[in-house]
C-alpha cells in the first residue's frame, strides 16, 4: 500500500512542477512582449529584398504580396505578429564564386554588381512606400524611434559586402546618401577593399597580411566619415583587428556568434572581444547574435538556448550593453528550433529572461545597444565632416583614370576643348616618354 502512495505523490508533484513550468514559461513570454511593445527590437539583417529578386523576374511586382503570406521566413504579418520593431533591409549580391565571376586579381573584370545593388536599394525603398501602414523608412536613432511610436517596422538599410561597390569611394558616398546605415567589409569573397573569411572555408589571400588594402584603410576613414557603421561580420580576423584598430567610430557585428562556443569562422574569436569595450586601447561596438545554425552548434539540436549561450557568452566578455540581434532570415536555409520565422522573435527574449536578464539589460538588447552605437557613429561623423574633406583615393589598380577616352564625333574623333585636348596630349606625350 505504501509504494502505490508514494508513486502517486511523486506523480503529483511532477505534474505540479511541470504546470509552474509552463506558467513561468508564459510569464517570460508575456514579459517578453510586454518589453518588445515599449523598446524597439531592431534586427540587423534580414535579406528579405534578395527574396524578391528571386523569385520574380519584375520584382518590384512581388512587393505587394508582402502584406500576406509570403515564401521564406519574412512578411508583414509574420514580422506584426513577432513585434519586430525594426529591420536593416539588407542590399547584397551574391559574390563571384556564385556568379561564376572571376574579377581577375586586380578585381578590375566588370560584373554586374553595382547594378544589382542599385537595384535592391530600390527593390527597399518600393516595399517601404508601398506598405508606407506597415513600414516607415529611418536611418538615426530619432527615426527609429519616430517610426516605433508611429506603430510603423523602422526600416533600415544594411549593406553586405563591399565587393558589389565596383572598387570606389564614389560609389560609396552616394550610398551613405542613400541612406546605407552598415557596410559588411566583405561577403564570402575578397574584393579590392578587404579579405573575407571565406563561405566556410578559407579562401586564397588578396591582400598583404590578409587584412585591408590601402583602398580598404582609406574606405574605413570615409564610412567614419559618412557615419556608415564599420561591419566585420564575414571579414579575415586580421581585417577585424586592422579596421577595429583604425575606426574612429565604435564597430559592429550584424550578424555572427561567438567562436568559442561554435568553432566557424564566420564568428568572433575571443582574441577581438578583447579589442571591444571601453578600457585602453579597446574600441566600443556590438555584437548582434545571428540565428544561424551552421553557426550555432549542432544541426539538427540547436535551439533558442543555444543562441542565447551565444550571446551571454559574447556579454560575459564585452559587456550585455554591446549585444544584440540578428536574425539572417531569408539569408538562411536552417533555423534553430523555437526561431524558425519571424512569429519567433518573443521566445529569444523570453529565454534571456528566464536567465535573469533584468528589463533594462533586455531593452539593450533588443535595440538599445545598438543604437547607442548608432548615435556614437553619427557624432563621429559629424566630426570628421568639419575636420576634412572625402577621400580623393582611387582602387589604385584602374587604368581608366585620367578618362581620357571619349571617341566618337568631334574634331579629330574628340569633344575636347583645344586647350583640354592639347594638355591632354602633352599627358599621351609624357605616357609615351616613360
Ligand atoms: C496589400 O498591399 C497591397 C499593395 O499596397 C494592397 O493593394 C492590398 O490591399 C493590401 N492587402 C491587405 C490585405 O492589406
Ligand atoms: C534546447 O536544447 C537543450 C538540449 O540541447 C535543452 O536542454 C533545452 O531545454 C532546449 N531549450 C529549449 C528552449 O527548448
């Protein structure tokens, strides 16, 4: 008789313990959202537009579709019902590895990159104004802000890799005027600015010391300049600590984990976390944590816990006012369990919660942090703007420069005034006296 009693009070107290379970499961989860309707969550990389572009040959025809369900892990409803408050749209093109580009080892071959990222730009800025009830563009802090309170997803835009800037500062400027609030440093590929970590596995080195080229080190004062946040996600570690070592503004990772906990390169080794902070010689920054499982752990295994070990672990190191999130959706072809879309966002920050994050250390998370950065960025800028002009330097590789090939028409096959074209002969003269 004893025996049966006993297994039924153990069985009594299981089943007690596992409903004050679930009950504080659905606390942190009403905690979470409760936190995630005061403070924006901006996640810093979804590659929703690069959806677009595949999946319509006029993209600008799918956007509509974007207010219901839509194919990946991204749309209106989902993102509503996951209170995303903000987003960086992300402008990219996929490296020439994929395209089966090869820009030669002076990366001077042409592609079509350029071309492509002008057009996600305004695959972005179409999907803003046609859900201008859903969407409201920002670029500041203010803006996000302004867009939250409006009832708006602050959108942003973020630009992945600088192999798609056709090798020039030009080019660069216009996109800051654009509104690009991040450059990634690189993709999978090198480009004439800087060496990437490759997709997974090392690529062959471009640059001396597998770091920046003197181009990159110009392009890092000029993104300083035009308050672009440095992004090292995707770059050689020898990049990280030649960019961190450089900027004049604090850095950021839009979307990596932590290499300790998940040995790829595609995340930050703890010898950078020692570049980050606020002590001697260390630069401010945030890490934002990417959901990614390739660089989580274990597929199939890894879930919400895991990416939450992600960022404790880079907040045991740097601080849990320089972490933050990332998503990669629509970047990616894994989810972790409990993030599969973006419905999901609450349960990241319910399982910080059940961790012991306070409110405040949450509200920095989700976008506090990272907008911190943002204004340091910005006052930097503003700086810099006063103190010097944009960089003059060229991807000293071209051979277009001076352009003095104009054919065509004319006298003599040239439009040229006289005293234009006669110098510019002097110049032919003096090319051909070397
Ligand atoms: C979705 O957006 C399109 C384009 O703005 C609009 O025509 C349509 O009425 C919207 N549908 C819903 C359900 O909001
Ligand atoms: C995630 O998986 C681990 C086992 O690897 C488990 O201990 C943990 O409870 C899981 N987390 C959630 C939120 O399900």
């Amino acid at each position: 008789m004893r025996l049966p009693i006993l297994l039924g009070f153990q069985a009594a107290l299981a089943l007690f313990s596992v409903t004050e379970a679930r009950n504080d499961a659905d606390e942190f989860l009403e905690r979470a959202i409760k936190l995630m309707e005061d403070t924006p969550l901006l996640d810093t990389h979804i590659d929703l537009p690069q959806i677009v572009r595949s999946l319509y040959r006029k993209p600008l025809d799918g956007l509509a579709k974007l207010n219901s369900t839509f194919p990946g892990h991204v749309d209106i409803p989902r993102m509503r019902e996951g209170r995303l408050g903000g987003a960086f749209w992300t402008v990219w093109a996929p490296c020439y590895d994929v395209t089966g580009d090869d820009p030669g080892a002076d990366f001077l071959n042409p592609t079509d990159h350029l071309r492509d990222a002008l057009e996600m730009l305004d695959i972005i800025q179409n999907m803003i104004s046609l859900h201008s009830n859903d969407l409201q563009y920002a670029r500041s802090s203010d803006d996000v802000w302004a867009a939250f309170r409006a009832g708006k997803i602050a959108s942003l835009i973020g630009m992945e890799g600088t192999h798609i800037l056709g090798n020039s500062l030009g080019a660069l400027r216009i996109f800051a005027q654009l509104g690009v609030r991040y450059l990634t440093l690189t993709h999978t590929c090198h480009s004439a600015f800087a060496s990437s970590c490759g997709p997974g596995t090392p690529v062959p080195q471009a640059h001396e010391g597998n770091a920046l080229s003197e181009l990159g080190v110009e392009l890092v004062r000029e993104l300083n300049r035009e308050g672009i946040m440095v992004d090292l996600a995707h770059t050689t570690i020898e990049t990280m600590k030649q960019a961190i070592a450089l900027s004049e503004a604090p850095v950021v990772w839009t979307h990596a984990g932590a290499r300790a906990l998940w040995d790829h390169p595609r995340n930050v080794p703890d010898e950078v976390l020692a570049l980050i902070g606020d002590g001697p010689g260390q630069k401010d920054g945030v890490v934002q944590s990417i959901f990614f499982p390739t660089f989580i752990g274990p597929y199939p295994g890894s879930n919400v816990s895991h990416v939450a070990d992600h960022i404790e672990y880079i907040a045991a190191k740097i601080g849990k006012n320089r972490v933050g999130i990332a998503s990669d959706f629509d970047g990616m072809y894994l989810t972790v369990d409990g993030l599969e879309d973006a419905t999901k966002y609450p349960n990241i920050v319910a399982e910080l919660l059940s961790r012991g994050w306070t409110d405040d250390e949450i509200r920095g998370a989700l976008g506090g942090n990272l907008m911190r950065i943002m204004d340091a960025v910005d006052a930097v800028s503003a700086r810099l703007k006063k103190e010097r002009l944009p960089s003059s330097a060229i991807w000293e590789k071209r051979t277009d420069l001076p352009s003095t090939k104009w054919g065509g028409g004319g006298q003599h096959n040239v439009y040229w005034p006289p005293d234009v074209k006669a110098a510019v002969e002097k110049m032919y003269i003096r090319h051909d006296e070397l």
